[in-house]
C-alpha cells in the first residue's frame, strides 16, 4: 500500500519522532561504580562516540557553538558534584575549582566540536584527581553529554542503559508481563487496570488493589519504574506477588505465568449514525494495522447501507488528541490509508549528508474513501502533526480541535556498547505543501475552543505550553502561522476523578460536533465539502453555546450579551483596586480590576486575563460584561498561594478586551510573604522488643521497628511533617512500612514515626532517609547504615536523643526582595557551623559558588548578578555526601522587562 521514495538505511535501531524533551535519568544504586570498574573518564568515550555521530547527521550544523555547548557539559557537571565550581572571568577565559584547587582554561580556541572535547579532557584531567571516591565517573559522563546536547535542541539526549530499553519497548507495543496499569497511589503500588485476557484478568486482580511485594522485596515507596522492571519478564516464567484489597483481613499471594502483553495504541468505537471512532493513542509498531483491522471490524458492525457496493460506515473520526508521537513509517502507513498516491512527508535532514526525502503514499484501490476527520489538541505532537498535516495539506479531510504542539523534528536512536543509546534530532519534517511545522503545529480547519464555569471561570484561550517554549527550541524559516477556516466556543464540564482515569470511551463534546458534520457530508466527501457542511452545523451549534453561556452567566449578574455599536473608538479607563497586594503563603488572595467606559458606545463582552512573572498570576480572567457609556464596573479573581512560596515580588498585567479586541493594560505588585519555616532534624532507635530479642539491634531475619523522631528546631510550625525511608539494599531487606504521616509539630516540639523491616543479609545495609514537610517542601535527605554489631536503641519517644547534628538555617542578611539594578550585595551567615562540610549557592539554575566550611561562625558576602524579575537563590549545606539541606530566598530584579525575559526562560 506504501510506497518510500528516495528511503535510505539509517544507522541505529529505529527512527522515531517522541515528543517528550526530556527523560528521566536514573542514578545508580551504587556510588563508586565507575571508579570500581577502573573507569577512565578522561578517555571520553561516551563523549567522543556523541560528538562523532553529532558532526555526521545532526540536522542544523549552525546550532553546534562549541563553546557553549562546553559549558553545558560543565554546568551539568556542576550540579553532579558540589564542589566542582566554573567562573566566568571573561574574555572566554573560566576558572575551575574543585576542593580548593583552582585552575585557568582558555575557550577562545574553542571553535570546533573536536577542540571542544579536548577543552573538556583538560578539564577532568584537572578534576579527576581531586574527586572523592564516592563520584561515579560514568555518572558524570553521562550527565556531561547530556549537559552538552541540553544546548541543541530540547529533544537530543543521552538515555541511560534503562531508560534506552523502556524507550525501545513503548514503540514495540509488545513485552512479556501481566497485564496490568499501575499507578502510585497514596503512596502505594496500585493496580490502575488489569487488561482482559492477560495473566492479571485470569488471576483476578482488580482495579484499586495495592501491589505490597514483588517475589521477596516490599514495594514500599518502590519507585515504578523498579516494579515495572519486576514484574516484567521473559515469557512464560513465573511471579509472585502480594495484595493488600479492601475486605481481605491480611495480604493474598498471587502466583501467575507472565505471557506476552501487548499495548494496545488503538481503540475503537462504533458510534452512532454508523461512524468508526478511531483512538490512536501513540505511533508502535502495529499501529497502522491494527487502524486498519478496527475499521474492518466496525464495517462488518455497522447497519448496511442501501446501495450496492456502499460503504456500511458512514464516516471516519480519528482521534490523536494528546499523541505524543512514535515511529515515523507508521505515521505515513497509517496516512497512506486515507490518501491517494502522492507525498505525505517531507524529511530534511542535516550534517554532511544535508538533503530532501520525500515519503509518499502508494495508489492503492483499497484506501478507505470515507469522509474523515481528525480530532487534534496542544498535546498532539510529531507523528500525530505530520498525519493531520498530511490530510488537511492533501484536502482529504479536516482538522477539528485546537492548534497542535509543533514539533517537527525527527530523532534517531542509536545504541551504544554500554547499553546506553543516543536520541539525535537529524531531520525536521515538511508537510506535503513544503511548510514546516516546528515551534507553531497544524492550525485546525476548525477550532474549538471549550469554556469552563466556576469559581475561577475558564473563558478565553489559556497559555499552552507548547515546542516553542521549550528550552533551544529548534526554529525553521519554512514555518507559517495560519488561521482556522471556521471557530467555535462550547461550554464544558470538568471531568471527573473516574473519568479522568477511566480507559473507556466517552463521548464528549468535540466527538459530538466532529460526528454531526460527517453525517451532513455526502458520500466520498473531502475537505471543501466537509467545510461546506461544517458552517450551518457549527452555525447551529454556535447559536445554542451562545444561549446557554449568557443563561449560565446571567445567574451569576453578568451580561455577557454581544451588542453591535458604530461611532467614535471606543475607550477604556483601567485601573487596579489596589495599587499593590500582599498576601501569606497558603492563603487565597482576591484581585481587583476596575474599567470604566470613557466612550459613549455601550461595549459588550468586557474582560480582563492576566499574565505574571510566576505562573500563580497566568490566564486568570476578570469578566466585566456588558459597559453602558460612563459606566464603571468591578470584576475579581482569585488565586491561593502555595503554602510553600518563598516570601517574594511578583508583577502581574492585566489586558482588557472587548469583543477580543484588546483595549488596554494594568500593572500591579502583589508581594508574598512567606510562613515561619520550620527546621527540622532527626534522632531513631531500634525497637526489636516485641518481634526480637530486644537488644537495640538488627539481627539476622529480625524484623524490627525503625523509630524515627523529628524535632522542629525553627520558628515555624510543621504543617505536613513526613518521614520516608527508602530500600537501598535490594533483597538484604524487606521493607514493611517505609512512611510515616505525622501530626504537626509545633517550634520546639518533636513527633515520632514508626517504620518497619526485616533483615535478610548479614551485611550491611542501607537506606535513603528523607524527612520533610510535605505543605512545605523543604526536604533533607540522608543516608542510614545499619551494621549487624551495633545497637541503637530501644528507646522509648521521651529517650530518643538527637543523633544527627542539625544543619543550621542559612541566615539571609536581606533588607528588601526587591531591587532596581541587576547587581546584589547579598550578606549570608551560619552560627555554629562546625557541623556543615560545604555551602554552594545557586542562582536561579547557575552555580556561582562553593566554598568549604571549617570555621564556628560562617559569613560571607556574595556579589550576584540578577535576571529581570524574579530570582531564586539557593543555598546548599551539606553535613557528609549524604545529608543535604537547602535554604532559598527569592529577590526580583526590576532592571528589564520581566515578561520579556519569563518568556526567554521558557524557550
């Protein structure tokens, strides 16, 4: 049915077109394993290999500043090691110091990507010798060829050996396990959905059952990806698992064979008037098949038309709302069903081998020759935008839904030796009329916009996160902004919390309007025809939206009828309630607006919708209505602060409008001031009294309770105080309960969580333990070892003493959060700090200091340069590699223009 023209073998596995700019990367279990291994960082083979592949095919040359994308590689490897700091002393000349060694390196020769790898070899060669041995120098590849690509483009990255294989497995569709979706709910491993036909519908596994062991290791606070990799397996072996379900007195065990599971992208649904709904969710392997095979099953379902040789179905609704992408063949595959011969892409691909690849669909007699249209959103990305691009540039169909999320950049992955893999951006796509997409998406034929009421009312189009606002967002000068041909405003309710999660198909407003317009549609229609029939349809609809908008409106006095007026320009007087706002952390904050209608036209539809230089302040909508002449109206909205917002300066902007005409513009402070924080540190014992011996220790195969006291040691209260207690053993221990929820804790009190496992190694073994204030979000982190010899309790909660020395707050000499210029003075201090190890300081996501700590009383006076608007500063003090504690402030820069600047950021 395909055919490729001018298609050539790439390197790699497989060419795929994902969506997400970034992936999670693991961190390894084991510190120290590249120097175990005799690891030679300064070899950079990594590295090296990345850079090859990278002058061979990556799609823009020009985007490759050498120089830059060397400091990428060494701000990444800053955030890996604390003291490892880089300073700009200028004239391309950086100074790097690490442990209190200091050395000059001179970038001005950096002018190519090869010079750029011997620049960075010099600088570890420097480095190496001074690291501790707890640094994993393959860690810090990694990270330094990742902080290297993050300069490309947002979606060039260095997946690690696990992240490689899940990446490879999503685009399969097929692995060996037990059917099931799991979630992490309420801190627990929970079966979402167990899939018909698979090991876990046989074993009766239900929805909402909580996974508590996997074979012999607990899966409390189990990240999901290490039960993911549990419970998948080679076919036919068998699992063991444990679940905890309401009405059962203790936890069952499951026995079952995993099978081969296949991930279905495609559902379906006849609908009614006989129209196949098609749901592709992602672009596999099998997608286009099993396209095809549900329109053959929806075919032989539907009633018989009248005719001889008639289709039985009536239309076509393919749906890829929030389709990130796959693999490119399938997204032409599965184009070339609907569309005739001719082009479907356009690859253009970079580097030496710079040239023009058109994919083309076959003349094949069995395309399916239905009326179609494609339901798209901002979540519909890369292989989604090059099928709906390809149908509405080729006029088979229609886009119904909102603009698309742009990104028209193809990735390759390309396997390492160490089992790692490279996702390179080589290629940008074109649409078959020779326009890129990248950074703008497919603009709909028809858009829908849908309007929510409420409390904080949802009118008017809000700010999409969208490929352009990603971080070194690839642009294309072959890119076009369009208009749709026709526009419609619909109310919507929210769904609801089981809906949300629900896999079923649910027939909402947007499959209703794309339905009623392939059912006015003649037979075999295409595009011009179905916008034909799509203007009395939306016409229709648009005139019932429109009555029951002012009806809902009306119940809440606001006028929201639309009034045609002729004379003089109209003019607004906008201006705020108040001229500056102060609020408190975790409180709700009301914001006023007042427009007065200068004119003497009585203007309709009056609103207002904010941006501002934090996110709390974008797309919050003021309604005004309807404004006789000299009329002055109110309209507020509202907006509750997080609890944990740093005390701090924001400005907000409002823009008033008119029937979408903008009108005018009102600026306004709004400080926030942060709650007393608390300060919290730890103290445990054993308790082995009621399952042990009772000696304080952990003895062999003894399970026993982890007693876990938190004191609070700062001026706030705790709201939300948490310990949780993380397996870094794998199956030496069982852990039973790993978090423990505690009553807030008031300056100067302590509370005490209980936790529980079993030991099963006489070796040592290790945990992760992280306690926090969960409203809050300040978090420490440290690392606990419990030998087989020593005792640490048992105590009672009046006996538990301070074992772990508190980490002192940071003391921020500041006498305002706000200054004019982009320069601070900013004096900081700890009081007794012979505890603390280190102190680095962050500005924003730039690392501007280190220094180590062995004096009783710390200060010092930082000179840092701002950003327009708001800044956070972050100061780290560390009491070992393991115990870390972070204190931040935030200052706003009034030098510049904040929103200019919020939006650079974003990009």
């Amino acid at each position: 049915m395909m055919r490729l023209t001018a298609k050539r073998v790439l390197p790699g596995i497989l060419l795929t077109l994902c969506m997400a700019p970034a992936v999670s990367l693991a961190r390894s279990n084991n510190p120290g394993d590249g120097i175990a291994s005799g690891y030679d960082i300064t070899r950079l083979p990594i590295f090296n290999r990345s850079v090859l592949i990278l002058k061979e095919q990556y799609v823009d040359p020009s985007r490759m500043k050498p120089a830059e994308m060397l400091r990428g590689a060494l701000s990444a490897m800053e955030r890996e090691i604390p003291s490892f700091l880089v300073s700009e002393l200028g004239n391309d000349l950086i100074e790097v110091s690490i442990a209190g060694k200091r050395s000059k390196f001179d970038l001005s020769g950096v002018d190519s990507v090869w010079k750029m790898s011997f620049a960075l070899r010099d600088v570890l060669r420097f480095a190496v010798p001074n690291l501790g041995s707890e640094v994993d120098l393959q860690e810090l590849e990694y990270a330094a060829v990742n902080g290297m690509l993050s300069r490309l483009d947002p979606h060039s990255m260095l997946l690690e050996p696990k992240d490689s294989s899940e990446m490879k497995l999503s685009t399969v569709g097929k692995f060996g396990g037990l059917g099931v979706v799991i979630s992490i709910r309420d801190g627990g491993l929970t079966i979402i959905s167990p899939i018909d036909g698979t090991p876990a519908s046989r074993a009766g596994l239900m929805a909402n059952d909580k996974v508590v062991r996997i074979g012999d290791e607990s899966t409390v606070n189990m990240p999901i990806d290490e039960a993911v990799d549990l419970l998948r397996g080679p076919v036919g072996t068998k699992i063991t698992i444990w679940i905890e379900r309401k009405g059962l007195r203790e936890a069952k065990k499951v026995v079952m064979k995993r099978a081969e599971i296949k991930v279905d992208s495609v559902q379906s649904k006849l609908l009614a008037g006989n129209i196949a709904y098609i749901k592709v969710k992602q672009f596999q392997r099998n997608t286009t098949a099993d396209v095809a095979d549900a329109l053959a099953k929806m075919s032989k379902k539907a009633k018989k038309s009248k005719g001889k040789g008639k289709s039985s179905l009536q239309g076509v609704l393919l749906d890829l709302r929030n389709n990130p992408g796959g693999l490119l063949d399938q997204s032409v595959t599965l184009a070339d069903l609907f569309l005739g011969e001719g082009p479907v892409v356009i690859t253009q691909e970079g580097g030496r081998r710079a040239d023009r690849h058109e994919l083309d669909a076959g003349d094949d007699a069995s395309d399916i020759d239905l009326p179609l249209a494609v339901l798209v959103n901002g979540g519909s990305a890369s292989a989604s935008e090059i099928v709906s691009g390809a149908i509405k540039n080729r006029q088979r169909g229609i886009v119904i839904g909102a603009q698309t999320f742009g990104k028209g950049s193809v990735q390759q992955l390309i396997d390492y030796p160490d089992r790692s893999a490279l996702k390179l951006t080589i290629g940008q796509y074109l649409t078959p009329g020779n326009e890129s997409i990248q950074s703008v998406g497919i603009t709909p034929d028809i858009q829908l916009q849908p309007m929510l009421l409420g409390d904080n009312p949802n009118l008017i189009p809000d700010t999409v996160a969208r490929e352009a606002m990603l971080e070194s967002a690839l642009s294309d000068s072959r890119t076009k902004k369009r208009s749709a041909a026709l526009n419609l405003s619909f109310l919507k309710e929210a769904p609801s919390e089981k809906e949300r999660y629900s896999n079923d198909i649910r027939l909402d407003v947007e499959m209703e309007i794309a339905s009623a317009i392939l059912l006015a549609a003649p037979e075999k229609a295409r595009a011009k025809e179905l916008l034909e029939v799509a203007g009395p349809v939306l016409k229709k609809w648009a005139e019932k939206e429109e009555r029951k908008l002012v009806k809902a409106l009306a119940k809440e006095k606001l006028d929201w009828g639309a009034y045609q007026n002729e004379g003089e320009p109209a003019r607004l007087s906008i201006e705020s309630i108040k001229p500056k706002y102060s609020v408190l952390a975790g409180e709700e904050l009301e914001l006023g607006i007042k427009v007065t209608n200068l004119g003497t036209n009585k203007l309709s539809r009056v609103y207002g919708v904010s941006r501002g230089t934090s996110a709390n302040f974008f797309d919050l909508e003021f309604l005004i209505g309807a404004l006789e002449p000299g009329e002055s109206k109110v309209a507020k909205a509202k907006v509750k602060m997080p609890s944990g917002t740093l005390t701090k300066l924001d400005e907000v902007e409002v823009k008033v409008y008119s029937n979408e005409r903008e009108m005018g513009q009102v600026l306004f402070d709004v400080e926030t001031q942060a709650l007393a924080k608390p300060r919290l540190i730890y103290s445990m014992a054993i308790d082995d009294r009621k399952y042990g011996n009772g000696d304080g220790r952990v003895d062999m195969g003894e399970k026993v309770k982890l007693r876990v006291a938190l004191h609070n040691r700062g001026e706030g209260k705790a709201l939300k105080p948490v310990v949780f207690l993380k397996n870094e053993s794998g199956d030496k221990v069982f852990l039973k309960r790993g978090r423990a929820n505690l009553e807030p804790i008031e300056p100067g009190a302590s509370g005490v969580g209980e936790l529980e496992f079993t030991r099963k190694s006489e070796k040592d073994i290790r945990f992760a333990l992280e306690y926090y204030d969960a409203e809050l979000g300040s978090v420490s982190r440290d690392e606990i070892v419990f030998p087989l010899n020593k005792s640490f309790g048992p105590k009672s909660t009046k006996e538990l003493q301070n074992e772990v020395p508190a980490l002192h707050s940071v003391k921020f000499d500041l006498n305002t959060h706000a200054i004019e210029g982009e320069s601070l003075e900013l004096p900081l201090s700890i009081e007794k700090s012979h505890d603390v190890k280190d102190v680095y300081v962050y500005v924003n996501r730039e690392k501007v200091f280190y220094e180590n700590v062995n004096s009783e009383q710390w200060k010092k006076t930082l000179s840092l340069k701002l950003r327009p608007g708001g800044n956070t500063i972050s100061v780290f003090t560390t009491l070992n590699q393991s115990h870390t504690h972070v204190d931040r402030v935030n200052v706003f820069s009034r030098a510049g223009d904040a929103f200019r600047e919020l939006l650079k950021i974003s990009r």
